[in-house]
C-alpha cells in the first residue's frame, strides 16, 4: 500500500543522509587532529573524551594504562583516535547509551582500545553485513595496523569495540 511506499522512501533518505555523513566523517579522517601532535594518544583521547562527552551528554569515563611518555608510531596514534572517533559517533548516533568507558592500553608491543556503551545493543552479524555503524570502517582501520578489531554486543545489552594493534610501525620496511 501507499504506507508502505513512504516508509520505504523514508529509510532510503535516511540511508542516503548517513552515506553522506560516513563520506563526511571518512574526509575528516584524513585530517591528523593537531592535539595528537601536541600531546600524544593518551593525552589526545582524553580530551576527545571530555568534549565528546560535553557535546553527546553522556557520561564517558576515561581510562589509559602502561604510557610512560614514549610517543607510538604517527600512524598508529592516528589510527587509534580515529577508531575512538568513529566508535563514539556510533555510541552518539545509534546507541540510546547514557554511559561510554573509553580504555586504552599500552602492553608491551601491542596497544589496545575498548569503547564499551550501555546502550540498547544489536545482533553483530546482521549489522556487520550490512555495515551500518561504520564497523567495517573501523576493522580496515586495524588491519591496516596490522592489528584486529571484536564486537561484542547483543540487542539489550551494550556493545564492545576493541581494537588491538602492535605498538611498532606496521610496515616497517618503508
């Protein structure tokens, strides 16, 4: 019926608008945030932490362990925050969460970062076929690091994005 044709017509805007801002969000990924280059990874997320949290309103709770001061490969700070980026826009845009933790970790020769939500969850097969929040973005993201990206979610019960790549350049022939 006609209901239908609108409904159908509705999701294929909407579907367009979100290509539009992906293609948004992926030209601004191109851009290194100048904080990274002042004050590292950990620094840097943590005051992407605090204005993502001012502008979504929800509680983010920041959390980096094993810095010491030495700065990682360009590319590996940049790739990380960008992941962070990403993930936290999905939390932002998809979510209905009221509370992100944002970890990450520097082990020994690898780095790992958690963006864990509260919010309302999703079946990770049907939304990483279908791409949806930006997921495989994020998984070409590690593994051009080298490294690999986990989701864990279920519909009800939050989701979990971590990433783990190694702490040296991934190519380090170049």
């Amino acid at each position: 019926g006609e209901k239908g044709d609108v409904t159908g017509r509705v999701a294929e805007l909407v579907a367009r608008t979100d290509a539009v801002i992906d293609g948004l969000h992926r030209l601004a990924a191109d851009l290194r945030p100048a904080s990274l280059d002042h004050l590292g990874l950990e620094a840097a997320l943590r005051q992407y932490s605090r204005s993502a949290a001012a502008e979504s309103g929800l509680a983010v709770r920041y959390k980096a362990l094993g810095f010491t001061g030495e700065r990682l490969p360009t590319e590996v700070e940049t790739g990380l925050y960008r992941v962070a980026q990403e993930a936290m826009t999905n939390v932002a845009r998809h979510a209905r969460a009221t509370r992100v933790d944002v970890l990450v970790e520097h082990l020994g020769d690898r780095v790992v970062l958690v963006v864990e939500d509260d919010g309302v969850g999703f079946e990770t097969g049907r939304v990483l076929a279908g791409d949806h929040f930006g997921l495989l973005g994020m998984r070409e993201r590690a593994e051009a690091l080298g490294g690999n990206l986990t989701v864990e979610s279920a519909p009800g019960s939050g989701t979990t994005i971590m990433v783990e790549v190694p702490s040296a350049h991934p190519h380090p022939d170049r």
